[in-house]
C-alpha cells in the first residue's frame, strides 16, 4: 500500500542553522512526490515538487529536496532557516486511484525556528 | 484572481445540527477535495471530485455528504454533527492535465468548525 513517513513529529532549528526533514515513501511506480508547508491558520502551500529529471529539485523560500530512489526518500533541506520558516511541513506522493489523482501525505513535522 | 475560497471561516455549532461548509474555485479546476485536519492524525480525505456530478469517498466519509452540480462549487455537508467532526476542515483543487500538475493540489484557507 502507498505511504508517506515522516519521522520526526517536531524539530527545533536555531535561526541561520540549517535544516533537513526527512520524509520516506512506499510507492511501487515512479512516485510524484511533494512537499507542502503549512503557516500558522493558514491553507497549504506549495513549496516544490519532483517526478522524474534531475534528483534535487529546487522550490520557493529558499527550500530543495533530493529524491533518492535507493532510499525511497525525499529530504527536504534549506541551507540556513529564517524565523519566518516556523510552520507544518507536509510530504505527499501523488497516486493514481482510477480516473483520479490522489495526494497519500504524511503526517506532518511541525518546525521550530528559536532567535 | 481570488483562487480558492472557503466560508464560513470558523462555526460554532451545536450536536445534531445540519452544517453545510462551502467551497469555491475560480480557476475551473476539475478535481476537488475535501480534507480534515486534526491533531496526530495530519490530512485526512473525506471525499473527493474529478468533476461535476462525479463524486468519490476518501478515507473518512461517514457522516458528510458532499455534491457537486457546478465545476466551481464543492460543499460539504455534515448532515448531524457530532463531537467528532470538530476539526479544520480544507478544500482543494487541481488541474485535469497530465504530469506532476494533475496532482498539485491548491487549498482554501480552512474552516475552523466546532461542535459543543
């Protein structure tokens, strides 16, 4: 069955450090794998995404991904975090389920940005 | 471009009561999504769309019902609230195109909706 891992519920980052959120997936095809980041009351948002091409991916903010197939992951890394970057941070792999498309998402792994 | 909306933002309702929840999209997306968000259990799909008139269950579906007669408009109805059902609540959209793009999915603002 699809899934998406992320195995860290919650991270805390000083400003300027960097960051990396881990996220796996179980997909038996080429997966469409993304990341969203969700700000405090606020909807989601795209931040970037991959599916085939070259294996790190860059986004907006700031923000890349590598996919490692090896791996089944998709690592989502920014060199040095903003305190503005303090948000939920959602993995998602894209899936077929008849004439539909689907996002399977993690759970989620909430950040936090200390001055 | 006001992209996709939601009302109303937060509802304060009581047990057994009807809610209806809104959702609309200005781009003429084909498919449409209706999420919950709760704590410890991150998005989950209650029900979803790929057009008008063609609508699917999720993982979470008993106790909403959903419609669809227009591309533009996908409400969600929780036909006798429960206690349960207090959560965020999002839509979203994406394109009927091919690629990544047919899975990005653009989301409403939410609605907070509590149930007393």
């Amino acid at each position: 069955a699809q899934s998406v891992t992320q195995p860290d519920i919650h991270i805390t980052v000083s400003e300027g450090a960097s960051l990396e959120l881990r996220c796996n997936y179980s997909y038996g095809a080429t997966p469409y794998l993304f990341w969203y980041v969700q700000s405090p009351g606020q909807g989601l948002q795209l931040l970037l995404k991959y599916f085939s091409g070259d294996t790190l991916v860059q986004g907006i903010k700031g923000f890349e991904a590598e996919f490692k197939r090896s791996q089944s992951s998709f690592n989502l890394r920014k060199p040095s975090v903003h305190w503005s970057d303090a948000a939920e941070y959602f993995c998602a792999v894209g899936v077929n389920a008849g004439n539909n498309r689907k996002l399977i998402w993690g759970l989620g792994t909430s950040l936090a940005v200390n001055p | 471009d006001a992209g996709i909306t939601q009302s109303p933002r937060y509802k304060i309702t009581e047990t057994g009561r009807q809610v209806t929840l809104m959702c609309h999209q200005t781009w003429s997306h084909s498919y449409m999504f209706w999420y919950r968000q709760d704590l410890g259990h991150g998005l989950r799909l209650i029900y979803y769309s790929a057009a008008a008139d063609i609508t699917d269950k999720g993982e979470v579906p008993d106790g909403y019902v959903v419609s669809r007669s227009k591309t533009e408009n996908f409400p969600l109805t929780l036909e006798s609230a429960t206690r349960s059902q207090t959560s965020v609540y999002f839509c979203a959209s994406s394109e009927r195109v091919g690629g990544t793009r047919a899975y990005e999915q653009y989301f409403g603002p939410g609605t907070r909706l509590t149930v007393t």
